[in-house]
C-alpha cells in the first residue's frame, strides 16, 4: 500500500470498461467474505497502519484498481461521510457508517478503477478507512501524478457547510453540509490533475481563533499528522509544487475581548504579520521547491488583505521569491452561517486556477 495518488484523466479513461457499468449496488457484506487485499493509494494528510489509514485532517482519498465485477472495501471507526465512486461516477453515499466490511458490486465484468473520499470535517476524533479488497478477479497498477498542491486554511479550505442554500443550518446542518469535495482546493487540484493535501481547521487562525476561543492555530496544528497532542507528520513523498495559504478571517473578524493578548487592534495585525510571516518560512524549508500563494480574504475595510500584503513585503525583503497574493474577492456567503457557497468555492478556484494556467513553469519544481 502506498500513501499517494489519484489517476491522471488518461490513465483513467483506460480503466473504463467499453460496455460501461451494468448496475452497481453498494451494501454491507458478511465479515466472513473472502478477502484478498488489493493495493491502493492514498491521499491527502493521513497515518498507515497494519488495519488501514487514520486521518483527521480533510479531504482523505483512496483508490485501487481492479479488474472484475465487484470490490470490498473496510471502514474503520470513526463519524465520517464517505463518497464511493467507480470510474469516476458516484456509486453511493455512506454517512456515519458503522465499522465494517462492504462491497460494490454489480459491475461490467471489466476494468474499473474503485475510489473512497472522505468529505466531511473531523476536529473531535480521528476516522480510519482499512483498505479494498478484491472480491473474485485481479489487481491492476496504479500511477500516482507528478504534481501535488497543498492547501492550508481554515473553515473556507474545510468547505464548512458549502453544500447548503441557507445560512441557518440547526443540529448537524453544518457537518451534514459540509462538502470538500467541492471547495476551492479540490476543485483546482482536479483541475490540474494534482494530488492534493487540504490540511485546514475551522475556527482557527493565525495567532488568533474565531472569537478568541481556544485550541492550536494553524502554525502550531500544521505539523502534526493527526490533530491535538499528535506526532509530527512525516511523508518523503509529499513535494507539492505549490502551496497555497488561506488564513486570517478568524483571527480579524471578531473584536478583541478583555483577557485577551493583544493590547489592540494594531498589535494583533503586528503579531499576525510577524507570526504568518515566520510560519510561511518554516514551510519554505520543509518544502523549498515550493511556489507559495498567499490568499486574501476579504474583510471590514480590506484590513486583511492589508495584513497579507504586509506578510508579502516582509517575505520578499527577507528574499522569499517564489511567492504571490491572490484576492479572493467579494462572496455571497450564502452558505452554512454565512460561509462561501459552492458558487464561492468555483469562483475561488477560477482565480487561483487563472494563476496556475498562465504559469505552467510552477509545476516544474520537485
């Protein structure tokens, strides 16, 4: 098993059988169902094991390859919701699944490439995927891509409640509706053929949380594998080509409380400056291939595309050359307590996508 990949669309395109899918059906399967493990990818920000893959962070993916007419697949613990698809068409949903074995089956007798896509946010507790298996036929190879993008935010790059058509989203509205699959980071990683790591917390900043509140901001939380008191995540094979950094609505967009460490506003964008600055060089010398785009909300006043701008400066003067800012632009906000609709989330990915097409030179870096 190895801990990269999605196909690129060519390689894709080969798996799929000429007399395309017959019906294929997704239920759970007997766990005394022979099982023969069939080797798979994963993506996105995740921890193997002997049982399968732990993950905390968004956007985990995996994907195998086999030829035959069904597939099993193992979920772990875990609240998750999980998309599975074969040959890059929806096969079913599964939300909450209770641990266990499961199979698609139903297929042309054929080529079919099986994938599994976590869309949900997971800051209470880690979720674990075991792995596929075959269930009758014979696995193919896989190639991982050579271009990989890293995203790094917080609830806009979680893709909070980005599903819904209202802002009121009582009880589970929010974690129902919260969908990675179609925010800004997914959408330009598919766009481009990239593998992708969306390594993002809702409610954390910079130096500072949504409203103050406690937990690891984004420089303390990045390093780790998982989230909390976790070990330091470690992956020889993850050399994006590109890092893009969308943080700085929560740290600004609530007034500063008494008890607070910041004896003002200006002394917040001071340390915001100086913090975001520092944590961009620390991912410069993990990743010094890297193209590094700062994003720039918009906000009251522009204050944080000023700050972002500031961090810039201060990058540049220092010697930082592979870097650019990127305005967001104004949003409708329309979804889940006025977060980025799936609208937004296009329109966020059609700036940065605009980006990366004119400067095709970025993905030469490894």
């Amino acid at each position: 098993m190895g801990l990269r990949g999605l196909l690129t669309a060519a390689a894709l395109a080969a798996l799929v059988p000429a007399l395309g899918l017959a019906q294929p059906r997704l239920a759970p399967a007997p766990e005394t169902a022979a099982r023969t493990p069939l080797p798979a990818l994963a993506g996105g920000r995740v921890v193997a094991g002997p049982e399968g893959w732990t993950y905390q962070w968004p956007s985990a993916r995996f994907e195998a390859a086999f030829a035959g007419e069904a597939v099993l697949f193992k979920v772990g613990a875990g609240d998750q919701i999980l998309h599975l698809s074969i040959d890059g068409s929806p096969v079913g949903r599964l939300i909450k699944p209770a641990p266990g074995l499961y199979r698609i089956e139903g297929l042309a007798n054929g080529r079919h490439l099986v994938a599994a896509s976590v869309v949900n946010e997971m800051q209470a507790a880690p979720a674990r995927f075991g792995g596929f298996f075959l269930d009758g036929g014979r696995p193919l190879p896989l190639a991982a891509p050579r271009r990989q993008i890293e995203f790094i935010g917080d609830s806009h790059s979680v893709g909070y409640g980005d599903a819904s058509e209202v802002r009121a989203c009582p009880g589970d509205g929010v974690w129902m509706t919260t969908d990675n699959s179609i925010a800004f980071g997914p959408l330009t990683a598919q766009r481009f053929g990239a593998e992708r790591q969306v390594n993002a917390i809702s409610g954390r900043g910079i130096v500072r949380n949504f409203d103050g509140m406690a937990g690891d901001t984004l420089p303390l939380a990045w390093p780790k594998a998982l989230l909390g008191a976790a070990p330091a995540y470690a992956n020889d094979d993850w050399r994006p080509q590109v890092v893009v950094i969308n943080l700085g609505t929560n740290d600004f967009s609530t007034p500063l409380k008494p008890g607070e460490p910041w004896k003002d506003r200006q002394a917040l964008r001071d340390d915001y400056v100086a913090t975001y600055a520092r944590f961009v060089r620390d991912i410069r010398a993990r990743q010094p291939q890297a193209f590094v785009i700062l994003l720039a909300p918009p906000s009251a006043d522009s204050e944080i595309a000023a700050q972002v701008d500031r961090v810039a400066e201060t990058l540049t003067a220092g010697g930082e050359t592979r870097l650019a800012v990127i305005p967001v632009g104004e949003m409708e906000l329309t979804g889940c307590d006025w977060h980025p609709s799936a609208r937004d989330q296009q329109g966020i990915s059609d700036k940065l996508s605009a980006f990366l097409a004119q400067r095709p030179e970025i993905w030469q870096g490894r």
